[in-house]
C-alpha cells in the first residue's frame, strides 16, 4: 500500500501494477469445457444448473470429469446431472471420418502416407 503497486505473478513472470493501472487487471476463474479439451488440471469445480439445459449433454459431462487429475467437484441441482445424464443426443457432426478411414473410399485415397 505504501508503494502505491500490485505485483501480479503469471505464471513464473512477476508483472507491477501502479495503482492507477488496476482497472486494466481482471480476475479469471474459468475456463471453458471447450477450451479445457485435450488438458487435466489437478482440480476441477463444474456448476451445473438447469439454467444452461442446452449443454446438458452427456458427452459433455463426461469431458468435465475426465479433466480432473485428482479431484472433481460438481456443484449445482441433483436434476442439472439427471438431465445430462439422460441426455445421449449430441449435434451431428460432419467430418467424415469413418468414410475417410475406409481403405477402398476416394477420401484416404487422395491422402499419401
């Protein structure tokens, strides 16, 4: 407080704020389902209200979970995860993958390995 700056740690970088600099500084607890794909992280706290039903999926509650090294924490309605739970339909997905991996399509044929 005497110094009138805040030192800000990221990640093993030490950043000082003037105190006149604070409104450029904003917190950030989140991170999105879809951004947290393909990494874990050593805890995981997922809300789960019926207010966002539409991404009550299935899929995706098994993506929230599978991202959690040691420990998953699911806050929110006992009906949220009943929902999802029950909710197996996905959005179609047009990547053609399956036909691609057949040896005989016109796909994998234009792919040299």
């Amino acid at each position: 407080m005497e110094e009138r700056e805040l030192t800000v740690r990221f990640d093993d970088k030490d950043v000082i704020y003037d105190v006149t600099e604070l409104d450029e500084l904003s917190l950030a607890y989140a991170v999105t389902i879809h951004k947290a794909q393909g990494s874990e992280y050593p805890i995981v706290v997922m809300p789960f209200t019926m207010s966002h039903f539409v991404m009550l999926q299935r899929n995706l509650l098994y993506t929230d979970v599978t991202r959690a090294k040691k420990i998953f924490v699911l806050v929110g309605e006992k009906k949220a995860v009943y929902y999802a739970i029950k909710n197996e339909t996905t959005t179609v997905r047009n990547t053609c993958l399956a036909q691609r991996l057949r040896p005989d399509s016109r796909e994998s044929r234009k792919v040299e390995i």
